[in-house]
C-alpha cells in the first residue's frame, strides 16, 4: 500500500484536500472549486498521478502571513 504524504488540509494543483481516499491502492485527494460555467461549485476526486503541485497546509498558512 502506498502512503501519502499529502493530507486533509493541504493543497494539490491550487485546491485545498478536503479528504485523501485509497481506490485501488493509489491515493486520491477530493477537491472542491467553484465551476463558473455551471455556476456552482463542483468537486473533484484526483488520483495522485494526476497531481501537478502540493503545498502543505503549514506552509500555505506562513504565505498568507506575508502577503498582508
């Protein structure tokens, strides 16, 4: 079995992880955003193959600090 270092509270490809699943021994993250064609909010299962960037929720939280 895989283990993640991704977790609820991060950030993969710009979206914050809600909940981190295994299916089928990989790792998938569900994602929410907002689909403005559809205008309404969506979301997403993404398998970790799929995933471009990862930002863990700590360092995210340091970022927003400096940019006030």
């Amino acid at each position: 079995m895989t283990k993640t270092l991704i977790k609820q509270g991060d950030y993969v490809n710009g979206h914050r992880v809600e909940m981190v699943e295994m299916v089928d021994g990989e790792p998938h993250y569900l994602i929410a955003y907002f689909d403005w064609g559809a205008n309404k909010p969506q979301s997403l299962s993404l398998p970790e193959h799929m995933v471009r960037d990862y930002v863990t929720a700590e360092d995210f939280e340091k970022a927003k600090r400096y940019e006030r």
